[in-house]
C-alpha cells in the first residue's frame, strides 16, 4: 500500500477515534424509560367512536396535552406523534400510570354557570338552551344550571395555590383574558342580587360535566357590579395533587379530539438500574472472553483485533450518543451481542491470511509478512460486505416495524455493523501492518498467527469432510427437526405476549420467596381463573401475573390478591396494550419476517445466483422455525424482545451461509472441472474454522447475558444462543446440501472459455 494510503487511513483513523473519546466524555447517553424508571402511555384519538382522527387534529390534541404534563411537574417529559392518530407521551420518574393517564387523557370542558336553582334529579345530557342538572358537590342534592356563561378558552391561567391563611387548604387560582373577565363579572353580579341562602347566589365551575365547587358570591359583592380584576379561586378540599391536576387540566384547555390509551408501560428506577448494572457486566466478561479466545486462535493479530474491538465499543458508544439515540434494555442488549459479532469481520480476514501465507511460501511471507495481510484484507472484502448487508437488512426492519424499546435495537445494531467495519478493515489493517514491519516481529513468524494454519485447518487439511456425499441424511436430519418444532407449534401452541394480544403484564417483587401456585389460587379466586403466573428472580421472589383485563381495577383486585397470597408485594413493572393495538403489533411483526425474507432472497440473488440465494434463505427459515418451535416447547412468550431476537437470527443465519456460499462461488470459478459437490466440501473445509471462532466469540456474550442479563434478556439471550447454534449448523448441513442439489438440477450455464493470446512481450494473457 502506497505510504500516503496508509497516511490517510491513519489520519482518518486518528480523528474516528479522538472524536468519539470527546463526544463519549462530554455527552451523556439519553437513557429509555425502561432503564431510567418512568411511564410511557400511548394515546389515540378518535373524533367518533371507532373512527380514528386525522393527523391535524391530532396535532392539536398534541398541544393540549403538552400543556397538561407540564403542569405535572414531570422532569424532562417527552411527547411525540407516532404515525396520524397516536401520541407517545413519556413521563420520566413517574410511578403512577394511573392517576396520569387520567389526567392528560380526560377531555377536560371546563364551563362556568349561573345557578338557577335546585332539582330532584340529575340532566344526562343538556337541554336544547343549554341548561341541566347536576349534583350538588356540597350537599346531597342537585343544582339547576343556567346554560354556560363562560368556557375553558377564556382561562387565561390555573395555578394550585395552598390556602393557609384561609382555612381553604388547597384551591385552584384562575385568570381570565379580557373578554372573558367581563363575562366573570357579569355573571358573578347578577349572582350577587340574590339574597343570602338562595342557591341563585352561587356561580357553578363545572369540569367534564361534573360540578367541581359551586361557591356563593360573597355579601361584599354588589349587585350589578361582580367581581372585577378578572380571577377568582376554585375551592372544594383538594389535596395538593388533586389541585395541581386539576390546574394542568384548565389551563392546557379542553381536547380537540377524544383520546383512548392503547398502551401504557411503567418501570421503577431499581429494574432500570439493575439491568445497567447488569448488559455492563455481561458486555465486559463477553468482551474478556472473546479477546482471551482471540488472542489464544491468532496470537499478535488477535491482541490487535481485541484492542480494535475495545476501540469500537467507544466508536458505537459515542455515535449512538451522539446521535441523540435512545438507549433502551434491548438497545444494551444489541450494543453487547454486536461487540460479539463485531469480531466477525477479523476472523475471516485472519482466516485468509493463513492461507494467503501458506500460498505465498514461507520464506516470501518472511521477506514481508505484510503481503498475505493485505491480499487476505482485499479478499475477504466481498463476504464481509455481503455479510454485513444481510445484517442491516434485519437492524432496518426492526426499526421501521418494532415500537419503544426494541427501536433501539435496531438503531444499535445498525450502529455497531457500521463501526465493526471501521474498526476491522481500517483500525485493524493500520495496527496490523505496523505491527508486521517490526524487524522483532519479522524473525518470530509464529507470534504474527498466520504463519501456521491453525489446529481445526489442520485436522481438516489431513481428512477433508465428505459432507456433500450424504446430503439425503442431512435433509432427513432437517425435516425431522422441522416437524419436532411444527409439532410445538401446533400442539403447545405460540405463547403471544401482552403486545401482540392485548392485556396487562405486571412484574412485583415480594419480600420472601412466592409459593406459585398458592399464588395462583388466589388470583383465581379473585375472579381471574384464566391469569397466568410466573415465578423468577431471587429465589422466586419475583412474579409476573398476565392477565386479559386492562382495568385499573382489576389491576387493583390482582395486586390484593397477591398480596393477601404472598405478603407485600411492589410493582416493578407494568404494561399494558389494547387488544386493537395488540393484533395491529402481531400483523406488523409477521409482515416484519415475510419482509426480512424476501429482502434477504432478493439481494442474495442479486449477488448470487438463484439457486444459492433460494438456499440460504430456506436454511435461514428453518432456523426460525427452529427456534420459535423450542419457545413452543418451553412455554416462553413470544413479545417483541423475541421479534427483535427472531430478525437478529435472521441476519446471522445469512451472514453465515454467505461466506461459505462466497467461498464455493471462488472456488468453482477457478475450480476447473472439479464436481460441485467436492467443491462444497471444500468450501466448508475453508471456512469451518472462520464459523467456530465466530460463532464462540457471539457464544461467550451470549452466554453472558442470559446469566447475567435478567429475567427480559434471559429469553432473548436464549433465543439468539439457539439461533447462533442452529445458524452454524444449517450452513453445513442445509444451505450448502440443497445449494448443491438445486445446480444439479438447474445448473448455471456454460462461461465461454477466454482466448489465450500472447502479448508483445509472449506473456500468456
């Protein structure tokens, strides 16, 4: 490589690096709700029922309820558009769901009456002039109303003020505009010309067809004149959050539109914390793992393949930063099994420089054993593409289809392909060839790890494998698991969580270890026999109680029951989906599979033929299958960490089969007449050993998390453990059998043989 190359890539390298420390030390990660602790609730308007509101209506709800949180006093809270008719409020902090969605979910019409009088019974809805009939806050009776002399759009402000002096404890303080504040004084003189007792007297502050206080004109009001200055004070014994939602509810005014909640999630601060505590933990044995186990495959090359990886776990921390991207638990997670395959793209280059140096000879390779580098760099390039693509294929299908937490996934693993690249292909080729220029290094050719082939290439070298020879067993082998996993599937049936049905999840913690089944008794007995219960955690002193009915009061009956069952217990987690959002979220995530593979059948046969595309992607369904039919079997739930699992596996299935299908196209283009079936052996001899050392390096985070990660990531974990497994072994014994039979049958056509001519020096060319 010319010198100013290798100055470029160093400068360039330099200022990656550098850029990524600053941003790394000066900006802090924008933490999800699911790690910080807080309530995500999503809203959908409709302005009839069943029928959904368009974009600018929603828009002006947005508006509404921006100014109801700030009123909540909530730190940092953030609202959004999702799509045309729903809202994505999130309330950092917030342990309460309840009394939150309430508050910015209630349509809010504030009115203001002149009494007329008394009634013997309540108006359902106003008379055509706009009068009713309403109970009476402050006595057991009803009120007789005058139509609306004033609406919400006349408070200017609503603040909760504490009454000491008074005696009042906490009211409301309202401010009306101009317009308005002439209206106040109007309707409170023509109140203040009745006599003493008379309930004309009274002015009615009316909220959502509700009389909230109707306080009575005070006697130094005159008649005629009202109350000028444009205030007054909402009284009815509110406790101090009482009067503060109820003031965020008056000044941010009345609903456009009607709003329904179709998803709520809340998570303490201890879950969120812990699960730092433990993706962190989990990332840096995985990290020591892998780099142990590189160090000891490739000696020098793998000590600076594990500080290039140590260096793109900064590149991706700091871009993920600084891209203001949202690090939720599946985001950690994603962040920690890329580190994993991150290594991916140095295995297959090492892997080809030990051939190049053996192709080469030994005493070329010592003359500069930069040479079976570089040609190992130039050729690996192609299948390290190719993989990485099938790789973001999965990252962007998960963003555009999964919602919350699992977005950040997605954008995370999009993340860590990109930097594993930057990091392999410029970090570690600068490290390598400094490295490899050492005269030290030059007279050890043992310490560079290239210069030997390697124990498991060895042992192929003396007895290649016969594989393709028993390609009727190996789709036996297949077919027989495949309906092992069909038959849990159709007998044990998908066990579809809370997103994709509908319902309410909730995860306490009990101060003692929980008896299930007593557990379950209870929660039966309390009227829910369909409820499903889990025990996990610390000696079984978590449980997850799932159940179809959304209510807060039927959360409420639940958690007596457990409680009566096991003692105190606190609620750690709780999620909640409407079943319409619920059957919306399960089309989205089989629409998200049949996109990722047809994406990925589409590009394979753009790089490859037909015939070997259609082979790495039967290979790719089968591990899918595969795994959802061990969950089938298990009784796990499929929700959307398991979507983000499932398209992950997607992603690593092709990328495993591409570099052995690469391999087999190169060999069969200079393969000469050699059968295909002997030169899939080979490409599996080739490879195998690239498909080991990658599959442990994504073993050992793996492994890490499903210890480590907690009762959300254990699944997950296991899930892509499974596919990781399932993924090298369909390669060998599926993509590469059916690859070989599908050319037997439709074979490629003949390539025209090249005319050999003699230049004018009589090379051959």
């Amino acid at each position: 490589m010319p010198p100013s190359a290798v100055l470029r890539r160093a400068l360039l390298a330099l200022a990656v690096v550098a850029l990524a420390l600053w941003t790394a030390l000066t900006t802090s990660p924008r933490l999800g709700l699911d790690l910080r602790g807080g309530t995500r609730i999503v809203l959908e308007t409709q302005d009839a029922p069943g029928r959904r509101a368009d974009a600018e209506a929603t828009d002006r709800a947005l508006e509404v309820l921006r100014k109801r949180v700030d009123g909540l006093g909530v730190a940092e809270p953030s609202l959004a558009r999702s799509g045309e008719n729903r809202i994505v409020v999130e309330l950092p902090g917030l342990r309460d769901p309840r009394a939150a969605a309430e508050v910015i979910g209630r349509t809010a019409q504030l009115t203001v009456h002149a009494v007329t009088g008394t009634a013997a019974a309540p108006t359902e809805r106003p008379a055509a002039d706009g009068t009713r009939a309403l109970r009476d806050p402050d006595a057991a009776g009803y009120l007789a109303l005058a139509a609306p002399a004033l609406t919400g759009d006349g408070v200017k402000s609503a603040d909760a003020v504490l009454d000491a002096t008074g005696g009042r404890g906490w009211t409301v303080d309202l401010a009306f505009r101009d317009g308005a504040a002439a209206d106040w004084a109007r309707l409170t003189g023509e109140a203040a010309c009745a006599p003493a007792g008379d309930p004309a007297r009274r002015v009615a502050i009316v909220l959502d067809g509700r009389i909230v206080s109707a306080p009575a004109v005070q006697s130094g009001v005159a008649c005629g004149g009202g109350i000028a200055g444009g205030a007054t004070q909402i009284t009815g014994g509110f406790s101090a959050e009482e009067a503060r939602d109820l003031a965020a509810l008056v000044e941010g005014g009345a609903l456009p539109v009607p709003v329904t909640t179709v998803e709520q999630s809340t998570v303490g601060p201890t879950l969120g914390a812990d699960a730092i505590r433990a993706s962190a933990l989990a990332a840096v044995i995985g990290l020591a793992c892998t780099g142990v186990f590189v160090i000891a495959v490739y000696r020098l090359l793998g000590l600076l393949a594990t500080i290039a990886l140590l260096l793109y776990g900064l590149i991706s921390y700091a871009a993920v930063v600084a891209l203001g991207a949202t690090l939720t638990l599946p985001g950690l997670a994603g962040f920690v099994l890329a580190v994993g395959i991150a290594v991916d793209a140095n295995v297959l280059v090492f892997e080809r420089a030990r051939e190049e140096y053996a192709l080469l000879g030994r005493a070329a390779a010592l003359r500069d054993p930069r040479r079976p580098l570089a040609a190992a760099f130039g050729k690996a390039w192609s299948a390290v593409a190719d993989s990485n693509v099938t790789t973001l294929l999965a990252a962007g299908l998960l963003f555009a289809f999964a919602t919350g937490p699992v977005k950040g996934f997605g954008v995370t693993l999009a993340i860590g392909v990109l930097a594993s690249m930057v990091t392999a292909m410029v970090i570690t080729r600068l490290l390598a060839d400094a490295a490899l220029a050492l005269p030290a290094v030059r007279r050890r050719p043992a310490l560079t790890g290239m210069a030997g082939p390697g124990r498991l290439r060895t042992r192929l070298n003396r007895r290649a494998p016969r594989l393709m020879a028993r390609r009727r067993r190996w789709f036996t082998v297949s077919t027989a698991l495949l309906l092992v996993a069909l038959a849990g599937i159709g007998v044990r049936g998908v066990q579809w969580g809370v997103e994709f049905t509908g319902g309410r999840d909730v995860r306490y913690t009990a101060a003692s270890p929980v008896d299930a089944d007593a557990a379950r008794a209870a929660i039966a007995a309390a009227g829910f026999p369909d409820a499903v219960v889990r025990t996990t955690g610390d000696g079984g002193r978590d449980v997850t109680v799932r159940t179809v009915e959304t209510g807060d009061a039927a959360h409420a009956r639940v958690t007596e029951a457990l409680t009566e069952a096991a003692g105190p217990v606190t609620v750690e987690r709780d999620d909640l989906v409407g079943p319409s959002l619920g059957g919306e979220l399960r089309t989205h995530a089989l629409l998200a599979l049949g996109l990722a593979v047809a994406a990925q059948l589409g590009y394979l046969s753009v790089r490859f033929r037909w015939t070997y595309a259609a082979a790495a992607v039967a290979a790719m369904v089968q591990d899918v299958l595969l795994v959802v039919g061990l969950f089938a079997w298990l009784g796990k739930p499929v929700d959307s960490v398991f979507l983000a699992a499932l398209l992950t596996v997607v992603g690593y299935s092709v990328n495993d089969s591409v570099v052995v299908l690469d391999r087999l196209r190169e060999l069969r283009r200079k393969g000469g007449r050699l059968p295909l079936a002997e030169l899939a052996d080979r490409a599996v001899a080739q490879t195998l050993p690239r498909t080991v050392n990658t599959g442990m390096g994504a073993l050992f985070v793996l492994a890490a998390l499903a210890v480590l990660g907690g009762d959300t990531l254990t699944d997950f974990s296991v899930a892509l453990l499974a596919g990781v497994v399932l993924g090298m072994a369909s390669t060998v014994f599926t993509a590469l059998p059916l690859t070989v039979a599908l050319e037997s049958r439709a074979p490629a056509p003949a390539r025209p043989a090249r005319t050999r001519t003699a230049d004018r020096t009589g090379a051959v060319v």
